[in-house]
C-alpha cells in the first residue's frame, strides 16, 4: 500500500498536500541547494572565498541529476557528496562551495527549515482548532451531557466541559511548540567534527550570516546532541495524542445507543448504504497511535554515538516525515470534524 | 524528507525495486480486481450470479479513475465503495459485483496478496544470505578473531564463531516464516459483519472457489483476529534485529583500532576524502530499530474492537508497507555487505 | 507507586502470586544454584572435575549473603561473579564450582528455567479461557448481538460470532508456542566467549547431561543469537494483544445505551456508589497496550553486539519479568471475566 | 527476575534508594492520607464540613489495612474507595472525609506530590552532572581525541569537545523540566466527573486552600488531558538518551584498540579475571532505550477516553515508576562514571 502520505487515493486521508508539499523531495533539494548558497555568500561576507554571489547564484539555479543523486546516496548514505560534486562540476570557482563543510551540516540545516515551515503550520492550525472549539462551545456549550467513566455513565454534565477536556491541552502545546521553536529552527554548523575548524577564526561569523540569511538560530554546533528534536517529536505525538482523545470521545458518542453527537459527511460502507461512519474521528485515534511509535524511535535515535551515527541518524529520516505529516493532518482532521458536528449533547 | 522507500535519492538505499513494486499503489489495484472479478467468478461457479465470466473479465480490464478514488477514500476511509461504484457504473450487470462481501473483505484479502509476494521475496533472500554467509565461512572461517564482551577484548575465537552468531537464526526465522504463511495469505470473507450471510448457504462454497483462484489459504473469516498479522509483523522485526546485530558487529569491526575487516564499496564523505564509511553496515541497525517500533505498533492494534476496527485497521494500513520494505531492504542490504567484505578477522 | 506486580495492593489487580512466584528473586536464586549445581555434576560425568557429587549437593545447599551479592551486582553488572566466589568460598575443591562456564551461562540458562515455568502456567491458562468460552457459548451462543463496525450498529449478528472472534486466536497462540518453547526453553553453555573451549574436548558432553538434568533443550550456544527470546516476547504481546480485544469488546458492550453484556463484581466507585465499572475489561486493554511496548524493548535487544552486549541484554532484564506477570495475568483476568458474565446479547 | 529497582541485588544497578523511596507504596500511601487530611481541612476552611481539625488529624494518623487494600483494588481496580471506608470507620465525622472528591482526584494529586519529589532529584542530579563534566572539562578538556563519525576516525579533536557534546543538552533538560514542573506539580480536584458540582460554589476556594496546603499548583481540573504527564516522561526519555549517548560514546573509547579513556572500578567477569567492563556506560545505553520506550506507552495513553478512561490511566501506574527511576539512577550512575574516569583522550 505504500507510504500513505503520498499515495494516490490514500494520501488526502491520512495526509494534506500542505503537509506533502513542505516534506517533499523538490521542496528539501530547494533547500539543499539554498543552504549552499548561504554557505557560499556567508563565507564570501567573510572574505574567505571570492566570487561568492556569483558562486552563490549558479547554486541557486543549478539543475541537479537526480538519478545520479540517487545512485551515489546508495553508497554514500547521503547524497550531498554527489551533489556537491555536481555544483562543483558547474562552477567556476569550486573552492567557493561547501568547503569547510560537512554532509551533515547540510542536511541538518535543511530539516530545520522544513521544521520551521512545518512549525508554522502547526501553529496556524491549533489557532484554527482552538477557534472552531470555541465556535461548537458558544453552540453547544450548554447542552446536557452524560459524563462517562471508565466507560460507564456517571452524572450528567455539560457539552461545555468535554469540549473544555478538548481544547484545554491546546494552549499548552502552543506554549511547548513556542519554547522550541529556537531550538529546533537553528543553523548546524561545524564542519567535518562540528568544530569549524577548517573555516579558521572565521566560522562564527560564517555561521552567523547563513543563520541571518536563512532566519534560523544562530547555534553552537548540535549535530550529536538531538535532544531538541526529540523534544520536538513528542510534542507532535503529544498533539496528535490530545487529538486521538477527541476523536476517540467523538466515535464513542457516535454510538447507536449513545447518541451524543450527529455528524454530517461521515464515510460510507460498501455493503451498509445505512451507515455513517465516523472515520475522521477514527482517524485521529490512529494518528495518535502511529505518532506515539514514531516519538519512540525518536527517542531510540537519541543515543547518537561519537562525533556523527549514521546509524541514529537515519533512523531519523525514516520516522520524521511520517511523524510530521500525521501531527499535521490530526490538527487538520480535527478541525474539519469540528465543522460536521451538527448536534452535540 | 517524505517516505524514505519511495524517495527519488534515499529510495535505493532504504528500500529497492523490487519491495517497492509489491508494495505499490498500482499494484494493490490490479489485487483489488482481481479479488473482485474473483468474487464474481466464484459466485458465478455458486450460481448465485450470472453473465459472471464476463462482468469478470470487465473488472479486470477496468480503467479506473483514482482521482475520484482519493476524493471518496478522504469522506469513506477506504476507496471500496468507489471502486465498486465505478465497477457497477461500467458494468452490465453489476448485481453481479461485490455482491455479499464488504469493503474489509477485499482489503484484507488484497493484503494476503501483497504479503504473499513479499514472503516469497523474504524467503528467497533469507536462503541467499544464508549462501553468502556460507561463502564467507569457507574463505575466513578459520581466520582468528578477538571476541568482545561488553565492549571489551575477552579472548581469541574464530571468524567462523562470529559468522555462526550472525547465520544461526536465519533457519529460525524462515521456519517461523513457513509456519506462519498459510494463516496471513488468507482469504478474509465474511460480508457485512463477517458472518457470510448475504451470500446464503453458498458462502463457504464461494469462499473456497476464491481461494482457489487467488492461490490463498480458504480460511475462516479473520477480520478481527488480527494476531496472525502482528506475528508476522514480528518476524519481520527479528528478522531485520538478528540483521541489525551483524550490521552493529560489523560497523564495530571496521574501526581504526580494531581493524578486523575490510569493506569495500564504503560510502565516501564530503568533508573528509580519506574515509570508507561502513553506511550499509550502519543501515542494518537503523533497519532493525526502525522494524521494531513499527511491529510494536501492529501489536497495539490488536485491540480491534467489536466486528470492524476503523482505528486499529488503518494503523496497520500506516505500518506494514515501511515494515515489509525495511525487512526485505536489510535482507538485500545484509547480502550486498556479505559481498563486500575483503577480509575478516 | 513501585512496580505494580510486587505491589502491596495493587499486585493482585496486575499480577497475581503464581506469576510473581517464577520471577521473584528467590525462585532465581534458586534457579542459580541448581545451573551451578547441574554443571558440577555434569563435569563430574565428563571426568573433568571430582567429589562432584558432595560438591553439587554443598552448592544447592548453600546459604547465600544477598547483601554482598548486590553490592557486587552494582560494580560488576551481575550477580554470578560474587555468586561463585561465595559458593568457592564454602567449597572444598572450588576447582569443581563454575570452572569453564561463564556467567551468561548461568544466567541465561536461569532465564530458560523461568520460561519454561512460566510456558506450563500459559498453557493452562490457554486451555481455562478456551473452555471458559466455550461454556458461554453453549450458554449464550445463540443470543442476538447488534454487530458492531467502526464502532456503529451494523446489523444484527449473534453472540456466537463475537466470542468465535474472542477463541479463535487462541490456538493459533498456543501453537506458536508449542513451537518455540524448545527453542526459548535451551540450555545456554558457551563460556567465556561462547565456544565451550575451557571444557576441551568434553564441553558437548557437558552440556547435554545438564540439559538432561535440567529438562531444558540441549542446544547450541545462543548467548548472541535473541530471536527465540524476542519471538517469545512477541508472542506475549499477541496473547495480550487478542485479550484486549475481548476488553476492549466487553467495556463497550458494558455501555449504558448499548447493555449488550451484565457482569458481576465490577468496580466499586469512591464518589458514584451506583456505578459498577467493567474493570476487569479495561485491564485487559491496559495490559495489551503495555506488552505491545515491553515486546519492541525485546526487538530493541536483538542489536545484541558482539559475543555478550551488556547493553542490550541488561535491557532484556528490565523487559521481560513485567512482559511476562502482563501476560499471565491477562489471561486470568480474561478467564476471571468469562465467569463473571451473567448476560451476554 | 521481578522487578529491577526493587530486586534484592538487582536493585541497587537499575535503581537507587532515593529513587525507591519517593516511588515507594509507603510513600504513596503517606500521599494519599495527607491529601484526604488536607481535603478535610480546605473544607473546613470553607465552612462545608465541621470538625476538620480533628477528623484530617485522624486521618493522617490512621492505621490502614493494607491487606484489605489489596482486596478490594483486586476488585475496584484502584484504592481509594476501601481506603476510604477504612477512614470512615474511624472517623466520628465521616461526612467530613473525601465528600465531593473522587478517587481519581486523589490519586492523580498523590501523583503530583511524587513527581514534585522525583523533579527535586532531577533537578539536583542535572547539577551534579553539570559539575561533574565541568570538572572532567577541566582536566582533561585540551587532550587531544580522535573524532569518529558513522563509527570511523575522521580527523582529531580535543576532549573539551566530546564532554561538550554530553553535557549541551542538560541546560536545555533543565528548562524545559522547569516549565515543566508547575504543569504535573498540580492538584486535581473534580469530583465525580470533573466539575467540582459535589463542593457547590465552594470548589474553587477548597482547591485553593488545598493546593496551598500541598505545596501545588492550583489548577484546573487536568483529569482527562494527560499532555503534561506525556510531556514529562518524553522529558526522562530525553534525559536518559543524552545520557545514552554519553554511554554509548564511553563503552565505545574504552574498546581495545580505541583505548580513548581509562576507568576504575570496572566490572568484573566470572570467566575472564583480566577484564574490566564497563558496565555503567552500558547501563546508561540500557536505560535510554528503556526510558524510551515507556515514554512511547505514556503518549498511548493520551487516548484518555470521555470523563475518566479506566485502561489508559492505568497503563500509566504501569509505566510511570519505573521510567522514573531509570531516569533517576541514569543521573546518578553518569555522575558516578564520571569520578571513575582516570584518564581521557
């Protein structure tokens, strides 16, 4: 069945093209290559390399050989060697492109502008979760409801304070995704090490103008301590997880017998025309689930060992597009649930 | 970064051609119609529909559209009752069509076909990394080696010690591989709430006619007895750990220091020219921790309640394609190293 | 709130005393002493060492000081090394005691012990939640039962049907586990690296008269080889992983609203003296959820480096005394819940 | 094996004592009286009940039966209500005891006053380690280390750069466990379902006086939005991964071969008197991969269902103790494999 963030009927289910877009191949080698040029201007404002702008341009507007890409990732376990050597077998001045450099600092770099792209939307989406809570609340939010424990009617309460039980999380989160976002968001910069050494008493200064140019943090050298990404991962699982409750509670409303909650647009059945399934709430419950396995793994990557695991981190790669993806659709999935509640309580 | 397996530069390195054909969205539609026109065919034999060889034969030469699949899989969860839909639509007798089964029927079905394909694939690659341990015993096999203990010298041993570790549990795994093949390529039909009873007294006989023709185990219905499933996510889990051990032994090994083999082929380094870096070696690790998180997952959805789960079934939907391909992939990867070794011990 | 097996009141909701009784400390220890013995005596067969037979009886007997063994465990990351010198210490040919095995002979080899004890009780445990089942089913088999899919009324069904969903898992599960138990139930006899060298020529005939003692498997060295013990993991986390799913069933059928199930003796509520809360389903939830977890640390164990990862078998430690009192206990949970089913349907 | 923080000589390598107190039954048995003697006081502060001095005095004192305890957690599934009868029956005014509280309220606050002890342990340890690198820095900060990347030597360093890379992360571990810290050090008080209806418009002033009495933060009602536990155990997967890493990195320098650094009081071998392993450094490895997966099982639970989910608050008795003390005796057990480094780089 593929990868379900990029596939061709299941993608929009367990995915948006926003949060594709933003992961995307294009969209990282965009990166890739603009980092590069960073570098390249940085170290020109630096004085350590001529022809920067020029350098720097060609980079922009290089067309890249993907299959070479590919075939050298194979061997390498990273493709920025053969893409460096792609830039540099276009450029006048060669020397004035990733020397001092590390794979590494590239693609590090890279996950943090496509953290920062993905950090903006998660942030925009809570704030259009919160609001579209306070909208069922200002509806809804007086409507009886029969309160349940441990899966069993307890007392009457109100709409008002399940929907409080669902959106009380969300302010916290904002808070946490706030707090990293410096951390998460920031330059790698440090050489074959992490020490730029080979940019001599310049390397600061360098690392400060590509920061300036990319508007990310300007850092110390992170690329063995992973803790803000962690962090970072089970924030998302923390969302989605908040959300898996919602969706949870929705479905368990849902019930015939129940009968707390009336949604519009829910999914048929092939052999029940009758039914009206709650699969965006479902959604939300797998989402949470998924999201809490791929934090895991993140926290596995944690032991990082010596000056650079190839083995940690690539295990990276393989969970934070996926982890991402779902923490984006959850937000969005669950504001669209909000929108096809027609009675509450 | 997207989905590491179907990624135009990491694809080749995390996952190969082969695991991602069976695995491919194209390829789960050809199951799709095949099960279909099977069904058809099958009640056909029963005598409960007619014109059935050919509304058959029209299932499977149907175009069909994916882009109204992928609206309708967003609103249902599952892009059945749009298939179906286009089906009937294109159809002259389309009572003749999906009549009795249920959208699970078709899916999980579809899934015994793909796990088929990769099992084949599994064993296949299990014997070939067998032979090319074998090999490697007959060149180095006596070569004297240090055996390490937490880390630490212990005292000589044979190459041919530290081969047998990493080869033992390979007949292990693929007798557990053998005994678990008839129970996930099975046959799921049960209609509505898996009791086949829109098809009558003639379910089993249909049940079994399909089976036939899919080439699948006539099973009881199994839509929420998803256990075989999570053992079989398990195996995989071993299977890619036993290799992730003699990834971690290997990537040991080949430090400056210890020395005790040589690599060629080692994934070069754009910052530092002189290195060999052991990526495949690293790889199997990420494999075997990645495969791990992912069978846990499938483990967690074996709490599929009542007669159709839609949380717990979509996760697996999220987890097995990365699973099946990490597994095969550190098959392949685990060969490949084997093959580029120059000297052992 | 400590460990939740051994705890003073919450051990018998989670654990219960047969299940403590095979991990707790004493029943090791007692394992330990036996493994010592068991290789004495072997020894004394091979002619390797003499007055074996009073030198196994003095070790069985043997009082040991645990203060000083957990001092030692602390510096040396396990027990045996103190364990030995304590037994040498009251020995009169200590030449006799532990002489060419290592201490993840003993240890491991202890580990089999345990398992061994702890299959039998799953077995029976297998065997009273079958019948169990099968007694409601001649009871209550024909009741109707609205179906239930993506937790929606589907279409009526009996209550035959749901527990066939309940039962069918099981024999799968206990044929998994005829199958691995020779494979997890295995003397482990390597010495310092794995090879039985320290015995010379002796070291097979060694091994096979203290599997013979011992009743376990006489197989070859598996020190690094962890397959059996993370299949055996996984296989927990099915057994508990398909119980949960029967609580899962049980806590919504157990809804007001839905009352498809009457239970006796639930749970009594400190603020709601009118509730009775279907505890006993919800642990069964609880404790798939937790050896899914516990199952993936195992798999986590199978990058076991070398000839002895200190690392990732410490880990195993830590994992499988909860992963096993989780399973057993869910399977008297399930078969505590069977008998308290006054209505079903 | 049981439990390993409070294994007789197991006990004292996986744990501490001062982990083992603060997560003690004892100690949470002294929680959960001081929390229903404070309860009683705040409400006689706000006039609801009579002769609150007298009855939280007798409540604090009481003499609990702790085998009934476990009687009837066996059949409630937690405490509280047994607890409470017992206090009831020794009360001249049971009336003032627990009125308008539920047991959740009491036990999630007893788990309040845990974390706030577990949080001054963190916290102290972090400085410990903070010290104890510093210190190491020091000594040996301009020794010369070879940098390894992806298991390689790549080009040398100094050791002020490796111990950087251990202790970055702490201040950042620091922070966010300090923004933490108000979250979970929060009283919960809802009664039945949440909404404080029992204490009339007396909740507020009685959460109020209560919290104040508890040393906690006043809060509103959290008992269905878990995202702050979630957080805090992402929080000790965190702390034990950076330490992973540390580990990981030391096991590694201490190869032969490497020889990168030398450690006293190394642990001993039953086979091999000349060995040295370095059994902290794994045990920090172990404890990383623990700790993450249990966090995993944290964020599983914030599928909290409706008012009060019985299977996800209990996987959290489950899983919390034991992260706890990982994280615990990780600090501890890296501070002390910091005094046993003789010599680095």
């Amino acid at each position: 069945m593929s990868d379900v963030f990029d596939h061709p009927w299941l993608g929009d289910l367990f995915g948006d093209a926003e949060g594709r877009a933003i992961w995307s191949p294009d969209r990282q080698l965009q990166h890739l290559l603009r980092i590069e040029a960073a570098l390249t201007r940085a170290m020109g404002a630096a004085g350590t390399v001529e022809t920067a702008e020029d350098t720097a341009a060609g980079i922009e507007t290089a067309g890249i050989d993907t299959d070479a890409l590919s075939a050298a990732t194979r061997r390498d376990g990273l493709p920025i060697p053969e893409l460096v050597r792609q830039l540099h077998a276009g450029a006048q001045t060669p020397e004035a492109i990733h020397t001092g450099a590390t794979s590494q600092d590239i693609l590090d770099t890279a996950l943090a502008l496509t953290l920062k792209e993905t950090n903006v939307l998660i942030e925009r989406r809570l704030d259009g979760l919160s609001t579209a809570l306070a909208a069922l609340g200002r509806t809804f939010g007086n409507e009886s409801l029969m309160a349940r424990t441990r899966m069993q009617a307890a007392v009457p309460t109100t709409v008002g304070q399940r929907l409080d039980s669902w959106s009380a999380p969300l302010p916290r989160h904002a808070a946490r995704l706030s707090a990293l976002r410096p951390q998460v968001e920031a330059l790698q910069l440090g050489g074959a090490v992490g020490d730029r050494a080979a940019f001599g008493d310049a390397g600061d200064r360098i690392a400060a103008e590509m920061a300036r140019r990319l508007e990310l943090t300007d850092a110390p050298c992170w690329h063995t301590s992973r803790d803000s990404l962690a962090a970072w991962a089970a924030l998302c699982a923390g969302i989605a997880g908040s959300l898996g409750k919602m969706g949870q509670d929705i479905a368990l409303m849902a019930q015939q017998g129940v009968d707390e909650i009336a949604l519009t647009g829910g999914g048929g059945s092939s052999a029940m025309p009758h039914k009206q399934n709650p699969v965006t709430a479902e959604l939300l419950v797998t989402l949470a689930r998924y999201a809490a396995g791929q934090s895991a793994l993140m926290h596995q990557a944690l032991v990082h060992e010596q000056e650079r695991s190839g083995a940690a981190w690539m295990l990276e790669w393989m969970v934070l597009p996926g982890l991402a993806q779902a923490t984006l659709r959850s937000l969005s999935a669950a504001t669209d649930l909000c929108a096809r509640i027609e009675r509450i309580g």
